[in-house]
C-alpha cells in the first residue's frame, strides 16, 4: 500500500449529487456510499449532514469540539 497513494475522483462513476442545503452551490459526489456523514460545506463552511442513502442533506448544527 503506498503511502501517498491519491484516487483521482474522475476515474471513479459518481452515482448521484447532493447540493448543500444552505447555499446549493456546495456539493456531495456520491461514491457508492451509504450511511450519512456530517461536514462542512466547501463552499459557505455551514455544517451539513449528508444522508447518501437517500440523497439528501440536512442543515445540522455544529457541535462543539474542544481543540
Ligand atoms: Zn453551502
């Protein structure tokens, strides 16, 4: 396994989109992935929950993280 092995997200057949709540501008490509998965968006920074099973995101509110 190498170690700086990078996936070129081109060579990998999304199979849907979700637009980010907030601003729809930010964007979740879909990689056969299931389940859902909280962050920010890349474009406003707002936290999002992504749910990929269903295709949809959530506007979610931050929780706190002691850094
Ligand atoms: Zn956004």
């Amino acid at each position: 396994m190498q170690t700086d092995f990078s996936v070129n997200l081109n060579d990998l057949e999304s199979t849907g989109i979700i637009e980010c709540p907030y601003c729809g501008k930010g964007k979740a490509y879909i990689y056969g992935t299931t389940g859902m998965q909280s962050s920010g968006c890349s474009v406003c920074k707002r936290i999002v929950l992504w749910d990929f099973d269903n295709k949809t995101a959530y506007k979610a509110s931050a929780k706190k993280f002691a850094s």
